[in-house]
C-alpha cells in the first residue's frame, strides 16, 4: 500500500505562482511513475503532467511551458512548480503514484488550487 500526501496549494492571484507537492510513504524510485491530475467543480478529473523514474515528463497542451514536474528522490516526493497561473487552472489537484508491479495506481487526497482573476 502506498500512501500520498500533498500539499502546497492555496489561493493565489491571475499570474501567481504555486508549488505543490507530494510525499510517499515508499521511496518514489521504485515507482514505475508519478503523476498529478486535477479535477474542477462540475468537470472529470484531467491529466496535468507526469514524469517517469527515468526523468521522462510529459505535460497536458494547457500547462506546457508553465508548469514543471519533478521529483525529489531523497524526501521521496513528487513537486509541481506552478507559474503564470490562471483562473482555469482552479481545480483540486490529485498526485498519483503507478507501481513498476502490475501498475497499480495509488492517489492522494487531493489539495486545493485556487487562481483570482
């Protein structure tokens, strides 16, 4: 069982920046990869960015060039470096983690991203 906690997000202005972040009960370098989602009020959950034991990331058309992934390997965290933030971007957002084994996906509770316009 693999247990994920985020943290770091907040409300902040049109243009902001954010850095949220996510720690594993197990170290992320036996994961296959890491991953944040988020979902808006009223609309599916939605891939963000992800990134691979490897270092391989990869992001959705709507955050490229704005948001960053990378992981921590020695806190065994996952962190998403948020800037240029915009009212859209309001959602929870959700780390998830895929085993190398039978990629099984955990998920954590979720924070709260707020972006005033």
């Amino acid at each position: 069982q693999v247990q994920l906690v985020e943290s770091g997000g907040g409300l902040v202005q049109t243009g902001g920046s954010l850095r949220l972040s996510c720690a594993a009960s197990i170290s992320v370098v036996g994961m296959n990869s890491m991953a944040w989602y988020r979902q808006a009020p009223g609309k599916q959950r939605e891939f963000v960015a992800s990134i691979t034991t490897g270092g391989a990331s990869s992001y959705a058309d709507s955050v490229k060039g704005r948001f960053t992934i990378s992981t921590d390997n020695a806190k065994n965290t996952v962190n998403l470096q948020m800037n240029s933030l915009k009212p859209e971007d309001t959602a929870v957002y959700y780390c998830k983690a895929t085993t190398r084994w039978l990629r099984v996906d955990y998920w954590g509770q979720g924070t709260q991203v707020t972006v005033s316009s």
